[in-house]
C-alpha cells in the first residue's frame, strides 16, 4: 500500500481479507472431490442425477474429444445447451480441455448468438441435435453431444493434460452494450478461484449442502452457482424452468428438495421474502443480487438473506453482506463489505478517495477481468491504472455506480452515475425515491424513472406493485413522500403494473414498462370545478397534461407539468381571461383553486384599474 496517494489514508480503502488460496483452477477443484468422494450426487435435473464419478468421467472423455478436433489453451467454445446436466458435463469439458466457453441460451435470437460466435472467434460450439435446426452457421465446428455419442465415448476417461493455468480465460460473458450489440468480458481462472474459495469459507459450504441452480445461461451468476458448489463437494440440483419464474413454485421447490443454499436475482428475492415458509425448511441462506435491495427480511423467516454486488467484468460478486431481519431502517439495504482478495474504492471524478459522501465504486485485485473482447477501446475506458496499489500494472474497474461509505465499513448503493437526473434545477437519484416508496405497506415492490416529454424538462414517473389486497390512491403517495423527500423528488404520476418485468440477467427491464397514462392510480377526493374561472381552466389544463379530467386541488406540475407547458397556460389564460398570468405566479400557485383565485384577482385588479381610469376621465371631461 505504498502507492497509496498522500490524500488518501489506508482506512479509506476497503480490501477484502486475503487468506492463502489453493493455487489450482476450478475443474480440478471438482477432480479432487471425484476422487475422494466418487458416489456422491453431483447434479440432479430431477429426471436425471449424475455422481461426482460419473460427471467426471464423462467431462474428460469429451474435454480428450474436444482437444483431439483442436481445443487448446485459451480457445473459445460456445455452449449452446438446455439447462441439464449435459450442460454441467459439457462447461467442465470445455475448462478441463484447456478451452474458454461461451455461454449461448437458445432462447436468445439467432442474429445475437452468431454475432456472438463471430465476436468471440468460438472455433466450436457444444450442442445437441435437437437444438442445431436454425442455429447460424458460421466457421464454427457443431459437436453434438448426443448424435457424436460414438465418437466421444472412444476416448479415454482420464484427465487431459491441458496446462491452463489461472492466468488463462476461463469463460466470456456478453452483457448488453450501448451501441446495440452486445459487449463479451473475459474473465480468468484466477477470478474464479478466488471466487469459489471466498464461497466455500463465507457460507461454510460442505459435501452435504445441496444448492440450488436457477440463472439463466447468459447471466454470470450461472457460473458462481456452478462451480462454488461443484468444486466443494456439495449437489447441485437444477430448478426447471416453470419453477425458477414463480415465487410460490420456487419457494415449494426450494422445501421439497431440501436446499440448503440458493441464489435468488433481487426482483425474485423480494418476493420470496414475503412468503410464509414452512418449518420444515432447510435453506441456511438466500443470496440476492443483480439489482439495488429495497427490503429487509422478517425476522420470522427460517433462513439468512444476503445481499452481493459486482459486475460482471469482475467475475459475478465484488462486495456481499448478511441484511439484517426485521431491520426499520429508513436507507435500503447495504451490499456489504469487499470479498477476499477484492479492493473497493469510491472515489470522487478527480479519482481521489471519498471518505464522505457519494462516489463513483471502482473495484480492483481478485477477480478483475481481462478487458472486453475485441474492444481495446472500451477495456482502455473502464479498465483504467490502479494509482492505489504497488503491484506493477495493477488495474481498477469503473463500475459507473454511485455508493458511499457507512459508518461500520459496509457499502451503500446509490444507484448509477447515468440513471442520476436533473428535476427542475435539483440532482436525483431516482433510486431513492423508489426506496422510499418501497416502505409504504400498500407497495410491494417499485421503480422510479425519468421521463422527458420535452427537452430538458425532466418528470419522475413511480411504477409500483402493489401489496396483495392493497388499495391506495396517487393523492395518497404523494403525501407519504412529501412527508420524507423534497418536493422535486415525489414523482408526477404513478402507475400500477402487476410485476416489475426483468431481464434474464434478473435486473428490472425498463423498456417493458408500459406507458404512463393506461394505468396510471387516480388522486382521491376528486373535486370538480366550481366557479367559472375553475371550469375554464380545467378545459385549457386537461388536454395540455393529456388527461381525462383535472380536479381543482390537483397541482399543475405534479400531473406533469413544466415550465414550456406553463408558457402554454399562460398564452391560453390571457387568451380566455385577457390577463396576464406570470410564470413566477404559476410556480407559487400550482393548484387549480390557486390558480383560479389568482386569475380572479388579476380580473378585478384589471376591472379596477379600468373603473379608474373610466372615472379620472370622467373628472377631467367635467372640468
């Protein structure tokens, strides 16, 4: 720690503890415990299960297939399977043969796997038979595992001397990217050695831990359920694929097979954590991540819930903590402290330590990736020199997520850099508010986001599930919030939608959220207009906010509006009332009553001066 900057002090970097680790990679983790524990249930589909014995057989007899048609250190193989223990076979075939595999759902569309076949330079891909019709062709050699049994099973059952070592690439996973095509990260066996040994020691992982695996293919928490319980001896036992989507199958699943330790993604999570479970349960911990954790377990629930945080450029977790039950807090949940071997730092735009307040989150040591496949430009962007470390080239990756330190060492998560917005001059974090709004009891889970009619002119729209049974009105929400944010911070519109929609990575998927208008909740105590001027106004408000009706104690810029709307209303005032409304008065008087009252007081005013300038030149036409 040499290195360290002179403004910034060693307790201001968080560094994960960093016991000795097995300087072996993850396949050999999972030889090892074939050897010593041979009959052991190692993966169950629940329609086929395969031993320890058996799985190891069977990978190295493909991986010897796989190095006899040209699998080397370092090459890319695509794995295009169903989730099965085919799969498991053919991902510890690939690492055994010395090979990189890249995972390929075939529920992805067919112009994305080949893009990223051809991005990845995958020499091969792994299948079966029944998947290839439609698959894109390419220069990639198909292997089946099924219609090329013959050919696989004439090799030998032992172990290939690959020489991989944990500086080679172990897997490449491609995550969304801002130009449309998606963006592959090289991670290495280093990253995942470190990873499964942190596992194995945080959660006390044994042979006789039966975990479960859910993620889809493409989402690297696929890989930390894979080998952190493989290479530990424990059984991993596949959920099917209307299981892994219902939080009531899920959580039936979850007691009838007798898990101990699963990972749940957070909008999933949630929703388990607010189901009753049986005594006769037997998970130890739920692990969540993916997206920020609104809610803290009850106390009631049978197991522990933690909470884990890291980008996939830094091989699937970076920080993680236990959420502690029945917990009042007013802030979310935090994502913890640094895993072994992981440096955290939060740093200012200069890269200077934050010791208070918000940051931007780099990570570097144990687990950092290599870079992006094919894009030396953008590994160059977010892969940047580590200033804060004496090993020579060391790296830090910019996450472009926004935390800060708490007072016992733990991380909060602000949400990211590119999601803060400007509401009427003020900075938000939408984030905040939705975490806010998820502690009413009439919400179960929600999303706030930023939309922008107009240039510049930003509104804040809250999507909300609401609690089973549970009614509540927008007029409702707003007092809520306004009770504990600012006023620039309580949303312009909610709407209610039956779930929060995701990716298959798990993290809300915001361009599935309806509009704004079809289901948006109804202010209570709607009162209609009263007086002329209050019947006038709402024929000229209605339409411009693109709504049915607008009561006279709703606010102008709660429905949405804004300062190039209120230029509107006030060109439609002096057109209707021949009185010149300001845009400064607007601002004091948001309501349609105010409004009203001020447009009457402007009348009169104008009537006044009219009846004195009437009566002066009477006085002066008698004199």
């Amino acid at each position: 720690m040499s290195s360290v900057k002179s403004s910034t002090t060693v307790s201001e970097i968080r560094i994960g503890s960093v016991p000795g680790l097995q300087h072996i990679c993850v396949h050999e983790f999972v030889s090892q415990r074939a050897a010593e524990t041979p009959n052991a249930l190692a993966v169950s589909s629940g329609q086929e299960e395969l031993s320890y014995a058996e799985l190891d057989r069977r990978a190295n007899r493909l991986a010897n297939y796989l190095r006899s048609v040209g699998v080397e250190r370092n090459a890319v193989v695509g794995l295009y399977l169903d989730r099965s223990p085919a799969m498991v076979v053919a991902a510890l075939a690939i690492l055994k043969a010395g090979g990189a595999y890249v995972p390929l759902d075939p529920i992805h569309p067919v112009e994305r796997l080949a893009f990223m076949l051809r991005d990845s330079n995958a020499g091969m891909v792994v299948t079966s038979a029944g998947l290839t019709a439609g698959f894109p062709s390419g220069a990639w050699r198909m292997i089946a595992l099924d219609s090329d049994m013959e050919k696989i099973a004439a090799h030998t059952d032992a172990a290939p001397e690959s020489g991989v070592g944990l500086d080679d690439l172990a897997y490449i996973i491609y995550t969304s990217g801002s130009t449309g095509q998606p963006k592959g990260v090289e991670l290495i066996h280093s990253g995942l050695t470190n990873l499964v040994c942190w596992h194995q020691r945080e959660f006390q992982v044994t042979s006789s831990d039966r975990a479960s695996a859910q993620s889809a293919l493409g989402f690297d928490a696929a890989v930390w359920e894979m080998w952190s319980y493989l290479a530990s001896g424990a059984s991993l036992h596949l959920a099917g694929e209307l299981v892994r989507n219902d939080a009531i199958a899920l959580r039936d699943w979850i007691v009838s097979r007798r898990i101990t330790i699963s990972f749940a993604a957070t909008v999933m999570a949630e929703q388990l954590l607010r189901l009753d479970w049986p005594a006769e349960t037997l998970l130890r911990f739920l692990l969540t991540g993916a997206d920020a954790l609104k809610v803290y377990p009850s106390a009631r629930l049978p197991f522990v819930l933690v909470n884990n945080y890291g980008p996939t450029e830094c091989t699937v977790v970076s920080t993680s903590g236990i959420v502690p039950a029945g917990s009042a807090a007013s802030q979310a949940p935090s994502i913890g402290k640094a895993i072994d071997g992981v440096e955290i730092y939060i740093l200012d735009e200069q890269q200077r330590a934050v010791k208070d307040g918000a940051g931007e989150i780099y990570i570097g040591g144990a687990g950092l990736g290599r870079g992006y496949r094919n894009r030396p430009d953008l590994t160059a962007e977010r892969f940047v020199p580590n200033p804060f470390s004496a090993a020579t080239g060391a790296r830090m990756y910019r996450t472009g997520d926004l935390g800060r330190w708490l007072p016992n060492g733990e991380i909060a998560f602000l949400g990211r850099l590119d999601e803060q917005v400007k509401v009427r001059g003020y900075r938000v974090e939408p984030s905040e508010v939705s975490t806010v709004l998820g502690q009413h009891p009439a919400v179960q889970a929600s999303l706030v986001v930023a939309t922008e009619d107009l240039p510049g002119e930003k509104q804040l729209v809250a999507y909300l599930v609401l609690s089973p049974g549970a009614t509540v009105s927008a007029t409702a929400l707003r007092e809520y919030l306004r009770q504990r944010v600012p006023d620039y911070m309580v949303p312009t519109a909610f709407v209610s939608i039956p779930t929060l929609p995701v990716t298959e990575q798990g993290k809300v998927n915001r361009a599935a959220l309806p509009s704004v208008n079809g289901n948006r909740l109804a202010d209570e105590a709607y009162l209609e207009p009263r007086t002329l001027v209050e019947e006038e106004l709402v024929k000229i408000l209605a339409p411009l906010l693109k709504l049915d009706r607008v009561g006279v104690n709703d606010n102008f810029f709660l429905l949405g509006g804004h300062s190039l709307l209120g230029t509107q209303v006030i060109a439609r005032v002096s057109e209707t009332f021949g009185v010149d409304l300001t845009l400064l008065k607007l601002f004091d008087h948001p309501t349609v009553a105010e409004m009203s009252a001020e447009i009457e007081n402007l009348i009169l005013d104008k009537v006044e001066k009219t009846a004195n300038t009437q009566r002066a030149g009477e006085r002066n036409a008698s004199v």
